[in-house]
C-alpha cells in the first residue's frame, strides 16, 4: 500500500468519520430516542453480539474454526452472499449469450427488442406475488428475483457494447482477412469488453438489492430476514447493524469487481493513452 492509497483512503473516510462524530453527540447529549436511533455505540456492541457464536465452544462441537464462524451474522452474510451470487450468474449466463446474439445480429435484435423493452422497465420487487405462486418460498424465488434484477443491466451493456464498435477496427480485421469468427473474438467482443463489465458491476449492484426485498418477503433466512425480524422486536439497533454489514458487503463486492475491471481492461486504457 503506497501513500497515495493511504492518502486517499484517509480524504474518503473524512465524511463518514465526521458523520459518526456527530450521530454520537447527538446521542449522547439526548436529543435523540435511544430505542428510536441508538448511538454508535450501541450498534458497535450489537453488532459484535451478532457476530459472536451463539454457544460457548465446548470439544465436542468439533473443529474451533468452524465455532468461530458459527455466528448468527457470518450465516446470515453467507446465505446472503450465496443468493446474490447464484442469482447473478444466472442472469449474467442468461444475458450475455442473447445480448451479443442481438448486438451482432440485426434480425435477432429486432425479433428480441420488443420483448425486453417491454419487459425491462418492470422493477424486479413486482414480480415477487408470480414468484411466490411459480416457485413458493425459500431459495428458488431469491434466485428467479436476483437473477431478474442482473439480466437487464448486463443485457442492455452488452448491446450497446457490440453495437458501438468503433468501424475502422472491423474494417481493418476485414482487410486482413479475418473471417466472421476470427472478428467476433479478437475485434468485437474485446471492444465491448469494457460494456459488459460495467454492466456486470451494475447487475451485481442491482442483485444485492433486490436480494434484501426477496428475503424479507419469501425467505426464512439472511440479512433482509434479520433486519425484518428485528423490526419485530423492535431491536432498532440490530436493524442498523445488519445495514450496516449489507452496505461493507457491497463495497468490498463493488471493490473487487473494479479490480477486476483495471486487471481486465488495462489493455483499453493503454489505447487511450
């Protein structure tokens, strides 16, 4: 880590650091109802209950690594995590093949485009009543929601990516020679490349959505679960934990998709330089 990284982590954590200052003062000198907004503190503490096993290790639970991850908020991240994974690359495996089918091909698109613009603009949350009927609840309507909420963005990228193509490089790989498929896979799906991650990011960012939604409704466990279920205790501070956790999953989910995309594309940055 060089001290460009520190400097810029430390300017990024101002605000944040400057928000939980001020939601501590503001608790501490009472002008807030602590059932209604508990400090930082108390959602600290609670948060680390969360984490904590729920039972003291005793030998015969066996291994003291898998006690230790045995917690109420390493299972619930892990069923969360699962979901949105699973639902993504269903959607992703789904969008992908058809979205480079109509990028390339114009009676495809045409036979197609009607349908997904229809189709398109329906929020994924309106479909829970018809996944519930089609699959009931549990895991199989978190899967056909989240999967929903990645098909689009990556879909919609990943055309926009074929169909934007600079000519001069598909006349170029025509002048040397180079057949259908030799175009396809060295000019056409390269130059989208940086599309289709970017709509991969905004498809992994809609399924961590829409996975909270499906597991507040259809599912009996995960983050969204526990959020509702403390809603019913009224455990405000519990809530805010599990926010919490959602939001730093979804930023080192978001981190490590950018990685990926500068490990991926530093090739196109180099054509821009």
């Amino acid at each position: 880590m060089n001290a460009n990284m520190i400097k810029r982590i430390l300017h990024g954590a101002i605000v944040p650091l400057a928000a939980l200052v001020l939601w501590q003062g503001v608790s501490t000198l009472g002008w807030v109802n602590p059932q209604i907004v508990p400090s930082p503190l108390a959602v600290l503490r609670k948060l680390l209950e969360y984490l904590a096993p729920l039972e003291p290790y005793s030998p015969e639970q066996g291994s003291y690594l898998l006690w230790l991850v045995s917690g109420e908020l390493l299972r619930d991240a892990y069923a969360s995590l699962s979901r949105v994974i699973g639902g993504f690359l269903i959607g992703a495996g789904l969008a992908l093949p058809l979205g480079l089918l109509m990028g390339t091909n114009k009676s495809v698109y045409k036979l197609f485009d009607p349908l997904v613009q229809i189709l398109r603009p329906i929020p994924p949350i309106a479909y829970i009543p018809l996944a519930i009927l089609w699959f009931g609840l549990g895991n199989p309507p978190a899967f056909f929601l989240i999967s929903i909420g990645s098909f689009f963005p990556i879909l919609m990228n990943t055309i926009a990516g074929v169909r934007h193509v600079d000519g001069i490089y598909l006349r170029a790989a025509r002048n040397l020679g180079a057949g259908q498929m030799t175009m396809f896979r060295r000019v056409i799906l390269p130059a989208a490349t940086p599309y289709i991650l970017a709509g991969a990011r905004i498809g992994m960012g809609t399924a961590f959505i829409v996975v909270i939604v499906a597991e507040m409704i259809a599912v009996n466990s995960g983050l969204g679960f526990r959020i509702l279920e403390a809603r019913e205790y009224f455990w405000s501070d519990k809530i805010i934990a599990g926010m919490f956790t959602i939001g730093l999953f979804g930023l080192a989910i978001d981190l490590g998709m950018n990685a990926l995309n500068n490990h991926l594309l530093k090739w196109h940055r180099g054509l821009e330089h």
